[in-house]
C-alpha cells in the first residue's frame, strides 16, 4: 500500500501534445534461443491475461460511475478472451492447463498485488502500464516459437483490450485535478521495475543471465512505449 503525504509535488507539464520519446524501430533480436518451450511459455501468458481480468474485475465493482463500470467490464472480457484462446493453445499439446500455469501462480499473484495501488485511479493505471509493457513483450518474444504458433498467439495477444478504455478514464481525471496527476504520474514509473522483471522471468532460465544483454533493446523499446503511453495521458514518465 502506498502512502501520500499531503504535501503537493511539482505538477508536471500537461497535457503534452507530442510524445517526448519519438517511435523507433523495434531492436531485431533472435529469440529462438531465448525462449523456454512452447508449453511454458503459453501457462506464463495465460495466467498472466488472468491476472489482468482479475484487476480489471476489481476496478469495475470499485468504478464511481455506471459508464465507467460498462466500459471496464468490456476491457475485462477481452482480457478473458485472451486468457482462454492461450489456454486453448496449452489443451493442443495435450497437457492440463492448470498444472502449466501453477508454477507460475505465486509470482503473478505477487506482481498483481504489487500493481494494484492504493485506490481505484492507481488501479487503473497499474492495468494500463502492466498489461501495454507485457503484451507488446510476450508478442515479441513469441517470434521464437514455432512458426504456426507464433502467429496465432501474437493475433491473440493483438486483440484491442482495455488500452482505449483505460487511457479515456485516466486522462479524464487527470485532466480535472493536478494533485492526482501528480501522484499518478510517480507511480507510473514506479511501476516500471516489477514489469520488467516479470518480462525478464518469461526468457529460459539458462539463458537469462548469460543472454540477457541480447533483449536489452527490447527492453529499451519498452520502456520507450510507456512513455509514450504516460505522456499520451499527459503524465510525466
């Protein structure tokens, strides 16, 4: 839980109309070798788009208004959709999902609890940081499975989820109080370090240590994409 003082910090510039960091091209990197087994990989993203709909649930029973909870619940669907579509992908190698996403479990559950803020405004922009930064990942760490896979799973990863919803919420409020600006735009960034390391667990573990330096522009791209999404809302990354 976080705590605020009182006391007001310097209001960032808002809104801004041109995103401070410029689009680049993508790094090209080889995650043919990085990637852990199909199976894994899917019982990773899976549970991980379950934990999105778990937020997402949250923030439409905690939403102040009836459109604000219309709008959520949709959001929601579409992360449960993702869920069951990379299920699906599991049940096709003929392994039970559950057990594929269980080793996972504790640190996703930790994560999300690490992201859901102190109220319902931190919620939502702990979705909105945590689920942009993850799906842009796993869509590109999948160029490492098999070709056919690869394909289906970065169009389900593709879906347009709760992006467009969150972003409208949150620019509303923050647009209506600089205080709350303020704070959000502190733990917007704050919520950068967890993101990456959840990203970083999806590499094979033998691999990371050594090889991880081959992904850093991808982390880099990363990180560039979230601040452009907080300056898209006006919030300093």
């Amino acid at each position: 839980m976080v705590l605020w003082s009182k006391r007001r910090m310097q209001r960032p510039e808002l809104p801004r109309l041109r995103p401070r960091v410029a689009p680049t091209e993508l790094a090209k990197v080889d995650f043919t070798e990085l990637v852990p087994d199909a199976v894994p990989f899917l019982g990773q993203a899976a549970y991980i788009q379950l934990e999105f709909f778990e937020s997402l649930a949250k923030s439409v029973a905690t939403a102040p208004t009836l459109p604000s909870k219309e709008g959520l619940s949709r959001a929601a669907g579409a992360a449960l959709r993702k869920h069951h579509a990379l299920i699906a992908e599991i049940r096709r190698f003929g392994v039970e999902p559950d057990d594929v996403m269980a080793p996972f479990a504790p640190a996703a559950d930790r994560f999300r609890q690490a992201s859901a803020g102190a109220d319902w405004y931190e919620l939502l922009l702990g979705i909105h940081v945590t689920s942009g930064m993850l799906d842009d990942y796993f869509s590109r760490l999948a160029e490492g499975l098999p070709a056919d896979l690869a394909a289906r799973v970065r169009a389900i990863l593709a879906e347009e989820g709760s992006a467009a919803v969150l972003h409208d919420e949150l620019r509303t409020a923050v647009e209506g109080s600089p205080a709350l600006s303020d704070r959000l735009a502190l733990w917007g960034r704050s919520l950068v370090g967890d993101t990456l390391l959840i990203a970083r667990s999806a590499l094979r573990a033998s691999d990371s240590a050594d090889r991880g330096a081959e992904v850093e522009p991808v982390f880099t791209e990363l990180i560039a994409a979230h601040t452009r999404r907080m300056d898209a809302l006006g919030l300093t990354a």
